[in-house]
C-alpha cells in the first residue's frame, strides 16, 4: 500500500491525452464495476468461497478513502463483486490478510464456528502513524466488526501485514514491513491480539523508496532433495522495479517460526516476481481446501509511475488471473515458476491450431482475434536477430512480443500500443532467457487491456498493461534478420463458461 505522499511522488508527469483511448472492460480477469481499486488484500477460502478483498476507494476512481472492497468465487475464475467490508473510518484500512481462527485462539468465534479475522493497516491522515488493526466476521466475511488496534509501533512507514498459522510452533506468525528502512520485521502471536516481535529481514536484494507487501509460504522443492522443502518471502518495492517504478522480488530460504534465513549464497542479485511493469503487490491465499495443495496468489495488474493516469471506464484498476507458484532448483539456484490456474481452462472456446508456420520478414496471420484470447506457441527462432507475436488493433498501434535470441532474452515492447497517455508507460520490458538450444515455449493471455506472458512453463513471466487505440485485435508473426518457425500454435477465445 503505497502511502500519499509518495503517491504524490510518482505521478508528478503530467499525463498528455492525444486522443480517446479505449478501456473495454475485462472478460476474464477481474476489476470492480467501479472506481479506484489497487492491492489484493484478505486473501482466504473458506466454506467453498475464494475471498479476493483489494484496496478500494469507493468514492471515485483515484486513490483516496482506502477500504476493504470484496468479491467471492467458487472457481477463482468467475467472481461476484460484495459490498465494502471494511470501510475507511477515523482511520483509512489499508492492506493486510485474512485467516480463518480454526480454534477460535481469538475467543471472537460465535456458536462453535470460527471467525474470520482480518488483519490490516489502520492509517490516521492527522498523525499519518501507520498500526495493524483486527476486524472479525461471523458471517463469511459479509460484514466485520472492528475489534481495534492490536499492534503499534510509533511509526508512519509500518505496513501490509501477512498472517498465517505457523504449525510447527503452534503460533500466529505476522510478516509486516519497514517501509522506508526496507525490512521485513517477523511477530508471533497466540491469540492474534497481542503480537511480539521476533526477528527482521533486510536490506537484501533490490531496494527502493520502500519495501511493501510481504509474503512467506513454503512449497516443495522440485529437482531438489527426496522430500525437500523451502520457505519463499517474497516483498514488493514501491519503486526500483526491474521494468521501472513498483514491482516485486523473492526470496528462498528456511523459516524456524522465528527468523527467515536466506539459502546458502542466495548473494544481493534480485530474483524478480515478473519482468513486466504491470503485476504488484502479489499475495497468496490463506486457507487453501486441504484436498488442494496449490500455492496460488494473485497481482495488482498495474505501476504506481502511472496507475492514477491509466485509461479509467468506468474502473480504474484490475488483477492478475490468479496463479499457481511452485519452486525449482535448478543449475542456477531456486526459481520460482508461475502458470494461470487450471480452472482457466473452461474459459476455452474455439480452439484452433497450426503447425510449421515459417516466418520471414512479412507478417504471417495468426487464425486468433479478439480481445480475449490465449495462445501457446512453440517456436524455432535460430540466429534470428529476433521472431515477433504481432497484437494489431484497427488505428495500427501495435503490441509486440519479441524472442532475441542473441540477446537470450524475450520481451514485451509497447512503445507503440496506443495513444500516448504517461510519459512513463511506454517502454521495453525484458525477461533474461536460455536461448542457446534455439527453442522458446509462449503461453499468452490476452484480456482487452493487458497481456500476462509464460516463458517456458512459466520460468520467467512478464505482466504488461496495453490501451490500445480501438476496433478488432489481430495477431501475426514475423521474423527479422534470419529464419524462424512456429512448430506449434494453439489458440483460444477465452470467453465465461456455462454454468454448470
């Protein structure tokens, strides 16, 4: 949660508006129906329900009033947008979690069913002291009470705290930031009021104006040791991002309940979320259905250089598609890879494919249009200086997904994907990539106004936004300075499935 002040900070470019851009609504990612809406907060499941709280101003469509906006899915694919749940008082709510008090340790549990607590940031605009709160609800996170201030530390910079159940000591465990002092300070509790301090974590990696939106989980090791198991931390950066402005890094290491150490010559070398500009402030869900052993979390689809500015109709903002996160070791160390979650693919519609397409330097038709749409292509790019997925929309402005093979890199450019709106938001944005075999796998999801990019199985993941200038999208490829082949295209319409 980016304070005021440095939101005054980072939109002091003017915008400059050379025409109407189009906004279409999202199909299949998601975005209230109206208004501001920036982090995902108080992500838990609970009683079949995925609960996605999120930043939101419900008094218009740039930041301000910050409170708990809600919405709740079965299949975290299709959600219905609820009332506010914790709206803004004395104090505005800023971000946090929720968790599901099994054994109701907090005592605020009603008729032998457990609460759900939120735990959150209460700011005070006078004073600008930044403390965590805890809001309970006894009726599935309709509607909270505000039980009150239950962690303060004097400080205008401590924020976003992440809650969960640490089993192995049998304690609440708390991740919050020092914001400006970059660090992640760790507190353990028994009964979610009364917090005591651990342990901190920081500077490490990529530092900025602040560190934000912390988060700690463990997964399995895949390609590690039988049985092997790792604690991931990841934190957000409010600025200094790998694509400019905010975005996120993690780190991988051990965690005894206490202290997060990181592995063994992990070094000061960032381990970045996303390459792109546009995914922030990414948290995980708490509480996942024990028969689903998945970790999933879920990213702010936009950049605090311009978020204020982007193209609003009538919201301003949207999320990621949730996402599985699993962890690699590899000959380079522990990576984490991303894919959309499974349930995506009844979205599917459509299907058509192609095989051995082989591009020169004039574009090649793909058989996919639309503004919804996902491919996965497969591709031979050789010594080409670079292959390229073409998004054109009807004024010509242009999107463009690039494979470099001697740069070993692949990228999102759109410097040219509408009009001019910030001088900020055009740009290149590059995810580091092992091209030497030649081959390169491109999972590409395609939703109106953003693309998120998988690149070989979701080792490396770019997140942009794009405002394109109007009418039809349409896809080609092409190549430059050499020779390549699409050995495999598959493509969707991604459009809202039937109920069952």
């Amino acid at each position: 949660m980016i304070v005021p002040m440095l939101m005054a900070a980072s939109t002091m470019l003017s915008p400059v508006a050379a025409e109407p851009v189009a906004n279409p609504r999202p199909t299949y990612h998601f975005a209230p129906a109206r208004n501001w809406m920036n982090d995902p907060n108080g992500l838990v499941h609970y009683d079949g329900e995925y609960h996605l709280f999120f930043q939101y101003n419900p008094h218009g469509d740039r930041w301000g009033h910050m409170s708990w906006g809600h919405a709740v899915s079965r299949d975290l694919t299709t959600w219905k947008e609820l009332p506010v749940a914790i709206p803004e008082t004395d104090v505005m709510a800023f971000s946090g979690n929720a968790v599901i008090d099994w054994n109701n340790t907090s005592g605020l549990g009603q008729n032998g069913r457990p609460p759900m607590i939120a735990i959150y940031t209460g700011f005070n605009p006078e004073t600008k002291n930044q403390s965590q709160f805890l809001a309970y609800s006894n009726d599935r996170g309709r509607t909270f009470t505000v039980h009150g201030k239950v962690l303060d530390i004097g400080s205008t910079e401590f924020r976003d705290p992440k809650v969960f159940w640490h089993a192995a000591t049998k304690r609440w465990v708390m991740a919050v930031v020092l914001a400006a002092e970059n660090r992640v300070s760790f507190y353990t509790s028994t009964n979610l009021k009364d917090w005591t301090h651990a342990s901190d974590f920081g500077p490490m990696g990529a530092r900025g104006k602040n560190w934000e939106c912390p988060d700690l989980f463990e997964l399995p090791v895949e390609g590690g040791r039988p049985g092997e198991k790792r604690w991931v931390l990841s934190v957000n950066l409010g600025d200094s991002g790998v694509a400019g402005g905010s975005g996120g890094q993690y780190f991988v290491g051990d965690f005894d309940g206490a202290r997060f150490t990181p592995v063994t010559n992990w070094g000061e070398a960032p381990r970045w979320m996303d390459w792109g500009a546009d995914f922030y402030a990414a948290v995980s869900w708490n509480d996942m259905p024990a028969k689903d052993p998945r970790r999933i979390w879920i990213g702010w689809a936009n950049n605090w250089d311009y978020a204020q500015d982007i193209p609003a109709d009538p919201a301003r903002g949207l999320m990621s598609v949730p996402r599985t996160v699993r962890l690699l070791k590899t000959a380079d160390g522990y990576r984490i890879a991303q894919a959309p979650v499974s349930e995506l693919e009844r979205w599917r519609t459509g299907h058509k494919t192609a095989q051995r397409i082989r591009l020169g330097e004039k574009p090649v038709a793909l058989p996919v249009t639309g503004g919804a749409v996902e491919l996965q292509v497969e591709m031979d790019v050789g010594a080409a200086e670079h292959a390229d997925l073409v998004l054109t929309d009807a004024k010509g402005y242009q999107t463009v997904i690039g494979v470099a093979p001697a740069a070993n890199e692949v990228f999102i450019d759109r410097s040219r994907s509408g009009p001019h709106f910030h001088d900020s938001f055009t740009g290149r944005h590059a995810a580091p990539v092992d091209l030497k075999s030649g081959k390169v796998k491109l999972r590409v999801l395609v939703d109106q106004s953003i693309i998120e990019l998988y690149v070989n199985d979701g080792t490396a993941t770019i997140t942009d936004r794009f405002f394109p200038g109007g009418g039809d999208l349409k896809w080609s490829a092409s190549v430059r300075g050499g020779a390549a082949t699409i050995r495999k295209l598959d493509a969707w319409t991604l459009a809202k499935p039937k109920a069952r």
